[in-house]
C-alpha cells in the first residue's frame, strides 16, 4: 500500500492539540459512524452524537465498537438534527460539525440560515486536501462539491478560503493558481477571463494570505517542466499548492481522476461558515478519514 505522507504529517501536527468538540449529525449507518469514532480514537475530535439512538446504536453494534461515554441527542429528523448540531456551537459546545448519514442539503440548509445558522461574510465553498503518491505537497483542489457554477464574486470567496486553509495546514506562502484551458484571457472561454482578474484582485490586496496566478492550465500550474518548456512564469507557474477550478464539474473530475488512476487521498472540509465542516464519503479509507478530522482541528485552531 502507497504511504501517504503528507496526510501522516497533518496528523502528527494535529495530535498535540485538544480534541475538537465536534458534532457528528446523524451517524446512523457503519461508514458514517466509522469517520467520527477514528477521529475520537486517535484524540482528534471529541464527537456529540446528533440523530437516532437507535439508527446509532445499530451502526455501532454493526461495528461492534464500544460509544459508551459519548453523548448521543436523540433526534431522528435529519434537518432538526442538522439544527440542533447548529444550535450546539451557538452554545459553545461544539467547534465543528462532520456530516453523517444524511444529505449534504439538508446540513447546508440549517448553516445557511440567516436567523440562528452559522454564516459568516464568505461564501460556504469546500476543499479537497489531496495527498497524491510522487508530489512532493498537498494539492488543494476548490471548489469540486459546493459551488456548481460559482461567478467571479463566488470565485474570490473560494480562492480566500483556501488559501487561508493552506496557511493553517502549514503552508508559509501558499500558492494559488486559477485554471482554465489556457495561460492567457480568451474572450471566448470565460474561465481563462475571470482567472486574470481574480489574479489581479490578489495584486491589489483584495486576496491575500498568498501568491495567485492566472489563468493556467494544469500542466503549467503544477509542472515546472511544463512551465519551462512553454516559457511560462510568474509566482506559482509549476509549483501550485492550490488550484482554483472553474466549476464543480471540473473539480470532481479532477478529484477522481487523481483518486483512481493515481492513488490519491482526499480529505474534505467545507469552509466559509463559523466553524468547519467535516465531509467524508463512503469510499473514504482510514487515512482519508482521519486526514479530514485533522484538517478541520489546524483550521479551527487557526481561526480561534
């Protein structure tokens, strides 16, 4: 099996600090509750348990794992399940929330809330953290689940979010790179537009926390052979951390793509709301699992 390096290494940093108050919205099937009980083994997060006991305790006996001692606030109804995990950080009892067994809609909707949700003044976008076999970094991939068709606006919220992200994970001078299918504006591809002026906006300041360039294609923003080869540079030309798609569409492709032809891991988390949101899929190993719980624990120990 591929060591994944990277991901041993946001857990290592992760480690030291308190576990993360999390709650853990309807962990009511084997995968989901799986994700939260590897978190609370290895002291990443402390999990509140917000669905059916019942669906709960059948998962666990499933398992044949042992949740005794973790609060379980029966609730069956996924969206008052959703809220209550809501209402938990307004309480100050939680620092995060990880999706369990239900829909991804139905947890956005009780944070998008204008009265009593968890917005803030970005716009929720999610982060793939990827650890692929033979790079020598994290890859961050945004936004490849939130965003269907995000505008420039959208796009400037994403690009700050990851980056922030990058520089709580680590990451001293993230580089950011807004692809399209080209390395110059063409009118005739909007992507490769709105890429030269949201690297514009970075140059005014209205971005910071990192250097951004676009628009370039995949190639030239993660190969330096590449860039020399086609006599392209700037700041991030051939050494991305973050790549900034131009739709989810893309940004699944290519977080599949790496995931099954090369051996990637993702780790997922959702930012822009006052707290991170941990997203895990079915498909996830161990490390993919635990990578995703330490990434939401540097991103909150960085915001508090």
């Amino acid at each position: 099996m591929t060591d994944h390096i990277h991901f041993a290494r946001l857990a290592e940093v992760a480690r030291p600090l308190p576990p993360l108050p999390t709650a853990v919205v309807a962990p009511e099937s084997a995968d989901a509750l799986m994700g939260a009980l590897l978190g609370r083994d290895h002291t990443l997060i402390d999990p509140i348990f917000v669905g059916s006991a019942a669906k709960i305790n059948a998962a666990a006996t499933e398992l044949g794992a042992d949740i005794t001692g973790i609060e379980i606030i029966d609730i069956a109804d996924h969206a008052s399940a959703a809220a209550r995990a809501v209402a938990l950080v307004h309480e100050g009892r939680a620092g995060a929330l990880m999706k369990g067994h239900l829909h991804t809609d139905d947890l956005l909707r009780a944070i998008l809330k204008r009265e009593g949700g968890l917005r803030t003044d970005r716009r929720l976008s999610h982060v793939f953290a990827m650890d692929v076999p033979g790079h020598d970094r994290l890859l961050f991939i945004t936004d490849g689940a939130i965003n269907i068709a995000p505008d420039l606006a959208c796009k400037v919220s994403i690009a700050q979010n990851a980056l922030d992200l990058a520089v709580a994970l680590g990451v001293a001078e993230p580089k950011l790179a807004v692809l399209s299918a080209v390395e110059a504006p063409n009118p005739a591809i909007p992507s490769s537009v709105e890429a030269a002026e949201i690297a514009a906006m970075a140059e005014r300041g209205e971005i910071t926390g990192g250097s951004v360039q676009g628009p370039l294609a995949m190639d030239l923003a993660i190969s330096a052979h590449a860039a020399a080869v086609k006599g392209v540079d700037g700041p991030v030309a051939g050494q991305a951390d973050i790549v900034l798609v131009p739709g989810l569409e893309a940004g699944n492709i290519l977080f599949k793509a790496l995931t099954y032809l090369a051996g990637a891991k993702a780790a997922g988390v959702v930012l822009g709301a006052a707290v991170p949101v941990i997203l895990t899929s079915r498909s996830d190993d161990e490390h993919a699992r635990l990578a995703s719980c330490a990434v939401a624990v540097l991103a909150a120990a960085h915001s508090a």
